[in-house]
C-alpha cells in the first residue's frame, strides 16, 4: 500500500466514524431526558 492509499484510507475510516457517531447520536437522541439548550426570551408586553 503507497503512502497516498494509508492517507486516502485513514481520511475514510475518520470520515466514517464522524458520520456513525452522528448519526447514533440523532439514533438514540431522547428529548424528554435532555434539557432544552436554546433559551426563548418571555414575550414583554408594552403599553401605549
């Protein structure tokens, strides 16, 4: 195996496992265990 094939085929098994592991975490992701990380402002009521 050339230098170039071991570059090329450790990029894909990186490539790999980033893309599996996103996608068990979506898999196994469960909203109702988890807080909510976003934050939406009360809405302020403004008199005339």
């Amino acid at each position: 195996m050339t230098p170039t094939q071991r570059t090329l085929l450790v990029i894909a098994i990186f490539v790999a496992l980033t893309v599996g592991s996103f996608i068990w975490f979506i898999a196994t992701w469960d909203p109702a265990r988890e807080q909510p990380v976003s934050f939406l402002p009360a809405q302020i009521e403004r008199t005339a």
